[in-house]
C-alpha cells in the first residue's frame, strides 16, 4: 500500500514549514496512529540551536493506546511518497486516523501514558545537530493498529525543531 511521509507540521504551500519549539519537558512533536499495522522505514529529526550546549533526549516510542493531545493532521499534510501510495488513495480514511487525539503534530498535552515501547534506541542529540536513521529491510520497527507511535524530544532549554518519519503500509 506505499509509503507516506508525516513531518512535524502541515504540509507546506507558499511559505516554508514551520518550525516546533521543543520546550523544556517532555513534548511530542509527531504522532501518527496506524489504523493497520505497518512499519517505519525512516525517522529523522533536526534542530536550530545556534550554539554548543547540553544535548536533549529524542525518544521514538508507542505509548500504547494513550494519545497526547496534537494539532491533527489532515489528509494534503501526509505525503503519498511512491506510485502504490498515489493508487490507494486517501491514507487518512483507511490507513491512518487523524483527529487531536490520533495522528497529527506539536502536543498541547502528552496524556497520561503508563507504558512505552521503544521503536529505536533513544538518542542524545546536540541542539545544533541533527539526526536521520533508515532501517535495513527485516529490521524495520512494527507499528501495531490502533497504538500512538511518537517522535518526542526533552531539552533544557527550548529550540526550534523539525522531525518527519517515513512509514510503510
């Protein structure tokens, strides 16, 4: 059924994607809830910061059935990547669901989550850094249907972000 593109914010028209300040507690900065399951081939994540100081933490995780509260996502925001992607279709209606509380970007609030499920080992990331994993095939993490997988970030003092993951169905 293809592959899809979700960035951390809407897709973009005249004006280049907007940048999500990471804060300084735990904040999700992309959520995608599959309604199948499917895996991600690609996660990637880079900051703004303009000069050396304390790494944050950067989790790719599934929270289970706990959702944070998001800005949703809507159908043009998620990228149709391949030819399969293009002939199926809307992915919002049948692959992924879209709401504040299912699949979209920037938390207002994370819920009150009781376990995760590491999808990647976490990674200290400098905030003038950057950091983009590509899975080999047979080692891609498995995104279970109807759970919240999340890119989110913790750092001492609030930068500028951008993360996307690529996702197969």
């Amino acid at each position: 059924m293809g592959l899809y593109l979700f960035n951390n914010g809407p897709m973009q028209t005249t004006a280049a994607p907007g940048k999500v300040a990471t804060g300084t507690s735990i904040k999700t900065l992309l959520q995608i809830k599959p309604l199948v399951q499917c895996r991600i081939v690609e996660w990637g994540i880079s900051f703004d910061g303009n000069a050396a100081a304390t790494p944050g933490q950067v989790e790719l995780v599934e929270t289970g059935t706990v959702a944070a509260t998001v800005t949703a996502f809507v159908n043009n925001d998620i990228t149709k990547l391949d030819g399969e992607a293009l002939l199926f279709g809307d992915p919002t209606s049948a692959i992924f669901g879209v709401g504040t509380g299912a699949s979209g970007y920037t938390a207002s609030a994370e819920g009150s989550i009781t376990a995760v499920r590491d999808l990647d080992a976490p990674q200290l990331i400098a905030p003038t850094s950057q950091f983009v994993k590509q899975f080999p095939l047979g080692y891609r993490p498995l995104l279970q249907a109807n759970n919240f997988t999340r890119i989110r970030v913790t750092f001492g003092a609030s930068i500028n972000a951008y993360c996307y993951a690529i996702v197969e169905v």
